[in-house]
C-alpha cells in the first residue's frame, strides 16, 4: 500500500514560488559570472591577433621582470586573477562599452566648454579664475579623451579591452628590446620573436627569445675638454663621476654622467650650458676581441660654435613681486615697493615683512649664477605656505647679466576645512565633527596660525554590560614660526634647514556617567632638517594639567581596588601635572609610492619632571598648587627617564614586491616617589599596528595575567618594550586600485620596572626569563593601495601566549573560529601600513 502526503495548496505554491525566485537568482548569478569572465567575441582587423599570453626565454643577466617593463600596456595578454583561465576585466570592459553614450559624452564637453570660455582674460593674475580656468579646462580635455579613445570611465579605470596585437607591432617591440640591451652594453644581442596558436584556440602565445653575448667593459676614459676652465672644473669632481674603469658599458650611465657634468657647470656660472648641445660620447671597439670585450670611452665636451670658451653669467638685479590675487577685478590692491640688502620688493595687496624673506631668498646682485642657488630659494619660498608657489624668471642681458624675477603669487590670508565622520560604537549611533581655521602671517612673522575644534559623541560600555554615551569636546591654537624664535644665533645657524617653531595650547574635556576628565596642555616645539634624509625635533617643554572633577563611586572604587593590585590606571583619573622635555632623531631614505631599499630610525629620548628635582619637595610644586588648586586629594607630580628606538628596513624584492622588518625597543625608568609612569607615558603592545595577534594595549605585562576593569578597561601598561615584526608583502592584482597580500610574524611583550606584589615574579623585568615570555604572533593581511591611502584588513592568531603556564604557551593549535573562543583570528581594520 503506497501512501503520499501533499501538501495544501496555497503552501505547495508559495515554495514553488520560492522555488522559481531562487532558481532566477542563481540563474542570473551564473549569468553575470559568465558575463564578467568571458568576452565576447572580438573583430579582428587584417594581421592582427588576439593575444593570450606573452614569454621571454634566452635572457640570463637582464631580468625577466625589466624586459617586462618594455612591453607596452597594449601588447600585453589581460590579467587573470590567480591564474585562472577567466578575463574578468574584458567583461567588466564589455559591460562600460554597453552604456558607452558619444552624444552624452559631447553635451558634457560642451557644457564644460562654454563655462571655460566664459571666464574673463585680464592681464592681472587671479587666483581664483585661475584655478576654475585649471579646473574647467581638465574637464574639457577628459571629455574630448573619452570621445577620441571610445571609452568612458568605467572602461579606462575598471575593465580592460581585449588585448590584440599585429606582427607589426610585436616586430617593433622586439627591436625595442633588442636596442635596450644594446644600451646595457651587450652589443651583440640578438632578440626574436615567436608565434604560436594555443591549443584551445583563444588567441596566440609569443615569445620574445633573447640571446644576451657577450658584454663590453670601459677600459679607459677620456676626458677631451676645449675650453680649459671648463675643464679644470670638471677634473676636480671626477671622484663622484657616473662612469668608472673596469665596469660594463650602460648608456644610462653615460647620459647620467652628462647630466652630472651640465648641473655642475650650471652651478659654475654656465647659465647656457646645455649636455645635449656640448657634450657626446665615442666608443671605441677596436681589438675588443683581443681585449677580452673591453673599449674605450671618450667624453667630448665641446665649445659654443665661434667661440674658444663658454661664458659665465652673473645675477644683475633681483626682483621679488608678490601679488595678492582678488576676487574682484575692478578693484586694485595696495602696491607697496621697498629695496632691501640689494633686492627689489613689490607688494601688490599683502605685505610680508623683508627682514625673514631676506633670509629665505639667496639670490643676490653681481653674484655668479649658480642654479642650486635657484632652486634652494625655490624650496625655501614654498616651505613658507605663505604663497602658492614661486617662479623665478631670468632675461638675459648684454655683457652676461640675468635679471632675475621672482613671481610669488600669496596663498589666502584665511582657509577653512571641516570633515565629520559617523560610528557605531557598542550599538549606539554616533560621530563627530573637526573645524580648522588657518590664517597666515596675522603676526607679520610670516606665521601660520591654526585654529582647531574638535566634538565627538560615541558609545563606550559602562562597568556592566550596559552602554552609555560619551562625549568629548576639544579646542587648540597652535603659532607656527618658520624659523627657530628666542635663540638668534642658532636661528641663523639653520635658516636653510627648514627650522620650525610651534607654540601650541589645547583643551580636551571629556565626560560620560562614570567621570569627567579635563586636560589642559601647552607644548613648545623646535624642529628642522639635518639633511635630505634626517629631521631633529626639540621640545623644551611639554606641560600637561590634568583632572578629573568627578567619578562616580563604584568607578573609583574599581580603580583604587586596581591601583592596590599594581594595575596604575587609577592615576589617570587622579589630579596630575605631567611635564617634561624630549628630543627626537628621525632618519627616513622612504620615497612616498616607491618600492626601493630603505631605512628608518627613530630615536626618542624624554626627561619628565626635570624641574622637580630642583625644589626641595620633590613631589609637587607649590605654586602649581597654588595657581590651580583643588579640593580633592592631592595631585600627582611624576620624575621619569624615557628612551625608546624604533628601526625598520625595507628590501624589495622586486619592483612590487618586498620583505619589512621592524625592531622597536623602549625603556622609561620612573624614579620618583610614586615609582610610577603618567599613564600616557607608558609603553603599550598590541593593536593593528604591534602584535596583531592580541587587541590594542592588551597584551602583558610580561606573563601575568591580563587586567580588565569591568568591561571598560582592557589596556595592560609596561615600563619597558621589546617587540619585533617580519612581513612579506606581495602584489596581487589592480582592480580600483593596487591589491596586496601581506603574510608576518610579531614577538615581543612589555615588563614593569618595579615588582608588583599581585604579581609577583611576573610582570617585572628580570633577565633569566624575559626571553622565555615573548609573545608571537602570525597572521595575513590584504592591503587596497589607492596612492592617497592604503585601507588594511588583517587577521592575526597567538603562536605563544606568555600569560599561560611555562611549557603550555604554544597555543596555534587551540585556535578556533568564534569569538567564544580565547583564541579566535582577531581582525584589524586601519589606515596605512604598520610600518
């Protein structure tokens, strides 16, 4: 006997219904798949190839990935993200070309056009016009490019058309390679090319064959020179020359020695002197077999035609015309005109004080022309932000004179910015607003003056598991010197290393159901460059008042049951003067955007509580007291000695590849009574940017167990730091912008200074086991590198975990999913790269 079961109707035709949505969705998701990794099908021209994928072989000494850069961006086969046999980027290009619109695209133009044409021509200079007239024009042109190249945004920035190439081209290309090597000093090379059909049939493999030879050496160089000053000029620096005996021929080296010789001539007077017209090179090859590849190089540096020397050229007068662009064309600004130490100065509206100016310009009367002179007087102008930029003209004059005008357009006395920003912290909406005013030279010291405030409102949990709202407000007024104020001899010392001075106050007070905090702070600060590479901070004083008018009182109780236990968070809500001076050595050979082998060092040396140890009461200042008193207990004066060193290295392994690593070590003594840190000061481990493996500050200190206060806390303060980091960062693909992969290893940890009687043994310093209590860390990471910032999503899981018992610290393999779990992945979201 057979028996079936069905269903009520209205039920069977709901699931059918269902059933039919979600077959179209994974219909339509199919579809879409297909669409975006298959083209369609592409119209060839006569002698022309789809090509699919593209090879070198033969090459031994020039690298693949080099012969790669002389491939042009149309001859090469479309990406395949992780080598699979899909080109998504085609159908993402085949999508844009669907919406493709000439007629759209035209009324846009047009409509940028009429806008640029309808700005007025006047012969004095206009910022503001000048700037739309940029702006309007640029539009114009990306138009007038999407209607040439047939393509609109979409397809320029998110797809890729199918990649075809003609025999033509792919001939071209070959001899571009082969006359690349040429210059590389293998005279001999051979390159070819090969053409093969893949075997599904979707386009063509080629292949470029490269057979290197045998490479040429520079035996000997010569130097023939005619014009005899020249010549002695030159002699005199052949130690820093581009080109050395006994090396392999490079053509780049040899254009890069010309360029050395005309900047060093340039700087000599030759105002005329250009490489291109003077100066070519021969190589002679004979008997280069017999000499083992080796010839000879001869430098000709040639006179001007007619002439049996180059001429020296000397500044005659120095002009110097600033011009404060108005908003109204009709009305014309002051103009105001004064010569001083031999320079002409016009004013046209604002008036900047010549006596600094004098300092930054080092262009004089009757001085030999010397172009580093030009461009140092270039950077200095534009370090001032006082003007947008500074071009300096020369009209040469009979008997070898320049007249030299300096056009210095200024930047507007007053600039505003604003950003806001929303969050959900802890399920509660929030978000907070900056306003920053700035306005130049109001002192007539050719200052900036910055104006900032700052409101936030965000969720923050309270000591249970309720959440409540915290908000914060905050003000600062900072003056900014370009010069080093108070110490005139030093201040001329380092007039051309970019010498800053800031003064700056701030108040931040924040306040939630628990407390109020109040943080008043005043800082002085010197800075300047030592070189192109390295930059000295000086902050003669950096004072911080502190209080916290109210606390609840199971907040306070938590903290002083906390402070007992040795867990100094209770001193951050205590009335505290915090002071001190530091320096700081920073050396930085990075370029912003390059991957190229660098350094950086950064050395930070702080003395707290200086002025303490000259009073007889070591323990607070009795003036401070007595200016700021306060009805509450007494307030807490820190002495502390602080040093901490910070040094990473970059290899590149190849142009998009590379290995980082970064050792970071600090030590901060506190020897005053209190035997203790303001908690600011401490060393902390953990976060996106330390051990990811553990959550911000959360790690430490040394084995003991980690303290949370309620739920509010979780922030572990060491006096000491050791902490390290290895990462290797890989390319992956372009979509947007650059898509890295990032896989690194973290160790380290931080260790109080003093025992703590809670724990004991466990949280101090102690040289027989502070290398068995580094935590380590592993994890991955992927980087979106949109040039302006890099947005980093890493996940880090704990190899040792020094907290647990001696022989149970290995814990990779508890890790688990779910943040149930001790040991789950912890993610990081943030800005830039931790390091």
């Amino acid at each position: 006997m057979r028996f079936s079961y069905l269903l009520p109707r209205h039920i069977r035709t709901q699931k059918a219904q269902r059933n039919v949505v979600s077959d179209k969705i994974k219909y339509l998701s199919l579809l879409f798949l297909f669409f975006i990794s298959c083209s369609r099908e592409v119209q060839l021209e006569r002698d022309e190839y789809r090509l699919h994928s593209l090879a070198f072989k033969g090459n031994k000494q020039i690298s693949t990935e080099e012969l790669e850069y002389l491939i042009p961006p149309t001859q090469k086969p479309n990406r395949r993200p992780f080598n699979l046999p899909i080109t998504p980027y085609v159908g993402l290009y085949n999508l844009g070309k669907a919406f493709y619109d000439t007629n759209k695209i035209a009324r846009r133009r047009d409509k940028w056009k009429a806008k640029l044409d309808s700005l007025p021509i006047t012969n004095e200079f206009n910022a503001d016009i000048e700037k739309k007239r940029v702006r309007y024009q640029r539009k114009v042109n990306i138009y007038k490019d999407r209607i040439e190249t047939k393509e609109n945004w979409w397809m320029k920035n998110v797809g890729e058309p199918p990649a075809k190439i003609t025999e033509a081209a792919i001939k071209h290309t070959s001899e571009t390679i082969q006359k690349y090597i040429y210059n590389k000093g293998y005279f001999d090379n051979v390159v070819t090319y090969q053409i093969d059909s893949t075997s599904n049939k979707r386009g063509i493999k080629l292949t470029y064959s490269v057979d290197e030879k045998n490479a040429y050496y520079i035996d000997t160089i010569n130097y023939d020179i005619k014009d005899p000053r020249v010549d002695s000029i030159i002699r005199v620096t052949m130690l820093s020359a581009m080109i050395k005996n006994g090396e392999r021929v490079d053509m780049n080296n040899i254009t890069l020695e010309k360029g050395r010789i005309e900047l060093l001539l340039k700087d000599e007077g030759y105002y005329n002197f250009i490489a291109k017209n003077y100066i070519s090179t021969e190589i002679d090859t004979t008997d280069y077999i017999k000499r083992n590849y080796r010839v000879n190089l001869k430098m000709l540096v040639r006179n001007p035609i007619a002439r049996n020397q180059h001429e020296q050229f000397h500044f005659e007068s120095v002009n110097f015309i600033s011009a404060d662009p108005s908003n109204d064309l009709n009305v014309k600004g002051d103009t105001t005109q004064i010569t001083y130490n031999g320079i002409n100065y016009t004013f046209i509206g604002k008036r900047f004080p010549t006596r600094l100016l004098d300092k930054k310009i080092l262009i004089r009367p009757d001085q030999l022309f010397r172009v580093s002179v030009v461009n140092e007087t270039n950077r200095q102008l534009y370090g001032l932000d006082q003007f947008a930029f500074a071009n300096i003209k020369f009209t040469q004059l009979p008997d070898n004179r320049l007249r030299t005008d300096i056009i210095a357009p200024t930047n507007p006395k007053y600039t505003a910015s604003y950003n806001f920003d929303v969050n959900n912290i802890n399920g509660i909406l929030g978000g907070g607003a900056n306003v920053s005013l700035r306005a130049r030279n109001l002192l007539s010291a050719l200052e900036t003056t910055e104006l900032g405030l700052r409101a936030n409102l965000e969720g923050q949990p309270g000591l249970d598991t309720t959440v409540q709202r915290s908000r914060e407000l905050g003000a600062n007024l900072a003056f900014n010197f370009p010069k080093i104020i108070f110490f005139n001899k030093v201040a001329n010392l380092l007039s051309l290393k970019s010498p800053r001075t800031q003064v700056a106050l701030s108040y931040n007070n924040s306040a939630q159901q628990l407390y109020r905090r109040q943080v008043f702070r005043l800082t002085g600060n010197y800075s300047w460059l030592r070189s192109k590479y390295e930059t000295i901070q000086i902050s003669p004083f950096d004072v911080n008042l502190i209080n916290t008018p109210y606390k609840s009182f199971a907040f306070d109780s938590i903290l002083t049951y906390e402070a007992q236990r040795g867990n100094n968070l209770k001193v951050l809500f205590d009335p505290q003067f915090v002071s001190s001076i530091n320096a700081t050595y920073i050396f930085n050979n990075q370029v912003q955007g390059k991957n190229i082998k660098a350094r950086y060092l950064r050395i930070f040396i702080e003395s707290g509580g200086t002025t303490l140890n000259f009073f007889r009461d070591k323990n607070k200042i009795k003036f401070i007291d007595q200016l700021f008193p306060i009805d509450t207990n007494q307030r807490a004066y820190f002495r502390f000695l602080k040093v901490n060193v910070d040094f990473r290295k970059y290899l590149p392994i190849n142009s998009r590849d590379s290995w980082a690593y970064r050792i970071n070590a600090g030590v901060a003594h506190p020897y005053g009574d209190n035997q203790a840190l303001p908690f600011e000061k401490n060393f902390f481990i953990g976060g996106p940017n330390s051990l990811r493996a553990w959550r911000p500050r959360s790690l430490g200190p040394g084995s003991a167990q980690g303290v949370t206060v309620g739920n509010r806390f979780f922030q572990q303060p060491g006096d000491i730091l050791l902490e390290g980091s290895i990462e290797y960062r890989k390319y992956m693909f372009r979509f947007i912008g650059n898509w890295n992969a990032g896989l690194f290893i973290d160790a380290g940890n931080v260790w109080k200074w003093y025992q703590i009687n809670s724990k004991y043994n466990e949280a101090n310093f102690d040289w027989t086991r502070f290398y068995k209590e580094f935590a380590v860390g592993t994890g991955a990471g992927i980087r979106l590198d949109l040039d302006y910032f890099v947005a980093r999503f890493d996940w880090g899981v704990k190899v040792i975990d020094p907290s647990r018992d001696e022989g149970d610290r290995f814990v990779l393999n508890k890790t688990r999913l779910g943040r149930n779990n001790d040991y789950y992945p912890v993610f990081h979201f943030a800005i830039g790269y931790p390091f």
